[in-house]
C-alpha cells in the first residue's frame, strides 16, 4: 500500500476525503500511524486556515510508531507516542531566554502532511524535539489532549496564576474547560465561567466551575454577588470578539490580570483604556503555543488525572467524517471535543 487517506480542508464546509501518497522517511525521522487526533478551535478559525488551503490540518495526535529512520536511537516501531507539530530550536535568543513560542523555527516547523491523516512523516527536528512516548496510563485519546493541555499550562503560567486567586473564565469551550480545570488543579480560590451557550454552561459546571453565568448577564454585578463582593485575580479570555475583551476590562479587579488565550482576526484592534489600566495597576499578557517544557507538565497532569480529557470527548469520528467534525466545532452546539479515528 503506498496512498493513504487525507482529509483535505478547503474551507470550514468543505474537508473532502482524498487519496496521498504515505509520506517517505528520512535518516532521522519517523512514520507515525495516527490513531487519534483532535479538531482545535485554531482549525476552524478560517481567517486563520484558509490562505493556505488547501491542505491537511490537524495537529492534535497520538499514534504508533511503524517505520524508524536510520540514524533514529530513541524510538522503535510499536512505541505509542505524541509528537509536537511546532518544535523550538532551543539555542536562539528567545529559547534561551524561555520565549520558545516565538521562536523562528518553532513558527516553521510541522509534520507531514497533517494530523487528519492515516499517517505522518516526522521530521529530524521534531523527533528530537517534540516527541515524547506516551505513558502506560494515558489512552491514545488522552495523548491527543497533550497538545493543547500544554497550550493552557504556559497559559497560566505567563500570567503569573497563584493559589487562593478567584478566576474568571471567559468561553467555556474547549480551551475554556482545560482552564477552568487547570486553575482548579493549581488551588484557584473560586472559579467562575461565563458563555452564551447553555450546552458549554453545563459542561463548565460538570468540570469543576464554581459558578456558571450567561455571558449575556450584567457579568460584573454578578461577579461581585458570587466573588464576595470582589472582582476576578485572574481573568482568562477564550473567546475571540471585542465583546469579552469588554467583559474581561469590566471584570478584572485592581491589581489583577487579564491573559488573552483567544485572539481577535489580524485586522480587528480594540481600544484600550490605559489610565484606568495604570490607575488600577491591570496587567495584560498572551499565550500562544507551548514549549517542551510545558507538553511534559501537560503529560503529568493528564496521567495524575488532574486534568479529564476523556469525559471532555463528545464525539468520536471517522476520517471519512472530518467535515462533519469541523461542522460541530464551527456551530459549538452540543459538542465539545472533536476527537477523527483516521483508521476507525
């Protein structure tokens, strides 16, 4: 057998099933078998994906080694593993400094072709780099949470997230989720969580949230009800509209931070009350991506089940189902995590 299935992404309605050849492999590299690979909300952001299409995304997976490259030491055929799609190169000035997510060769690197596929070539750097073996304890499906688990750790991380803080969580998709059990996991006080959905409201609640409220609510009054008469430490946005960004200026209280997990389009811009930021002592910070490091804390919080992927899958789909897979991340209605089975 020398094709394998792909599912091609075009456009958010438009993923079609297509033949490829199985990529080759190099000295140095892997072919993996991808057993389970997760829809990302970064994959239907179609401003985001659709100057490049068409192609093969997905970069959510675990999988099975099946063919090793010459020269390879660490991994043999059988090893269950998760690979990085984004690798650092460690030595550049912001490695070496710990800003790995802005690294040039972080940006550049990816596997080959994309996760919704049967099988991918890993190259030389994200072998060394970005490959870790998949733990006894963790499923195939777990695996395929590493990836954005570690997104949220650096997330946490960057803004400066301490023990006893009151969270607010603002999207409770599935970025929202892992935040709102992240915090939870690292001694959050109180944590609140807010989305115009009902479905995702409940989910909120069933991970751990405090408080659920209708994004739609007077958020700030709300807040001060439940929070003691306080505002949040920490609030995380994981929504991307100018509408949450509003709620999280609103919600933040002084001295506190607001971390933007979730972006706006590249042409939106947002204004900014700066004297009330300096005046109330507000610090903004971002996240984007995650670094070695963080995908090894990630790997540790999943098999110490601090973190419950499994219950946060809602359906389970074949390659041949990807289009309807990015249908229920687009609409958001009664699903949360997305998990394609390339060889189901």
């Amino acid at each position: 057998m020398n094709t394998m299935r792909v599912a091609v992404y075009y456009n958010n309605r438009d993923v079609r099933l297509e033949q490829m050849p199985i990529p080759n492999i190099g000295p140095g590299e892997l072919l993996v078998k991808v057993i389970a690979s997760g829809i990302c909300g970064s994959d239907v952001m179609e401003w985001y994906r659709i100057k490049k299409a068409p192609l093969v995304l997905g970069h959510e997976i675990a999988g099975e080694v099946v063919e090793v490259g010459e020269g390879v030491q660490s991994f043999e055929c059988g090893d269950r593993v998760f690979v990085s799609h984004h690798v650092p190169c460690n030595t550049c000035r912001y490695c070496q400094t710990g800003r790995h997510t802005v690294c040039e060769t972080l940006r550049g690197t990816n596997f080959d072709p994309g996760g919704f596929a049967e099988y991918i070539r890993i190259p030389q750097i994200n072998v060394e780099t970005g490959t870790f073996k998949l733990p006894d304890e963790l499923s195939f499906e777990e695996g395929s949470f590493i990836e954005p688990v570690a997104c949220v750790v650096r997330g946490q991380h960057k803004a400066g997230f301490k023990s006893g803080q009151n969270v607010l969580v603002i999207g409770s998709g599935v970025s929202g989720i892992l935040h709102i059990q992240l915090a939870i996991a690292n001694g959050a006080k109180r944590v609140i969580a807010t989305d115009i959905s009902d479905y995702r409201l409940e989910m909120a609640k069933r991970f751990g949230a405090d408080s659920v409220l209708n994004a739609k609510e007077d958020i700030p009054t709300r807040l001060r009800e439940i929070n003691d008469g306080c505002l949040a430490d920490l609030v995380i946005i994981c929504a991307g509209a100018p509408q949450a960004i509003t709620q999280a200026l609103e919600c933040v209280d002084c001295g506190g931070t607001i971390l933007f997990f979730a972006p706006l389009t590249p042409e939106e811009t947002y204004p900014l009350p700066v004297y009330d930021l300096w005046k109330d002592n507000i610090t903004l910070t971002n996240s984007y991506a995650g670094s070695p490091a963080d995908i090894s804390q990630a790997i540790e919080l999943l098999c110490k089940r601090q973190i419950n992927a499994t219950d946060m899958i809602t359906h389970r789909l074949g390659l041949a189902e990807t289009g309807l897979g990015f249908e229920y991340v687009t609409g958001a209605q009664d699903s949360l995590k997305v998990i394609i089975e390339p060889h189901r």
